[in-house]
C-alpha cells in the first residue's frame, strides 16, 4: 500500500500538481501564463483524444467498408451473369 502511495504521489509531482517540500505535499500555485499554457494543452489533448470522435471516425470507416462490400457484391453478381 505504501508503494502505490508513493507512486501516485511522484506522479502527482512528476505531472506538476503539487510540488514536494521535503515530506509534506503543498499544492502547487501556478502564474497566470503557465495556467493558461496548460489548460490549452490539456483542451488540444483531449480534442485530439475524444472518445465520441473516435467513435464517430470508427462508425464513418465501417460504413464505407459496408457500402464498398455491397458494391464489389453486385459487382460479382453482374459478372458472373454476364458470363454465363
């Protein structure tokens, strides 16, 4: 249990939540600029990263792949006629 404790508190730092004063965790207090900085970069992360888009783009893919299969089947179908 520690471990994971220490863990996700390295984390935390690591990712520049808080900063470690010795022992103790003190919430980390960002300038105005550096807030904006990162807020922007977490909106453009998770604009890239968005589930719904994902699934939008997935949904898009496979209904292409269904009208390109129905197509290729008719395609088959008429030449198969054609050659008997």
């Amino acid at each position: 249990m520690r471990r994971a404790v220490r863990f996700v508190t390295a984390l935390v730092v690591a990712l520049g939540l808080v900063a470690s004063v010795g022992s103790a965790i003190v919430p980390r207090t960002l300038h105005d600029g550096m807030n904006l900085v990162r807020m922007r970069s977490m909106r453009a992360f998770l604009a890239e990263f968005n589930v719904y888009r994902w699934a939008g783009r997935m949904l898009a893919d496979a209904a292409r792949l269904r009208s390109r299969d129905r197509l290729t089947g008719r395609l088959t179908d008429h030449l198969a006629a054609a050659a008997h």
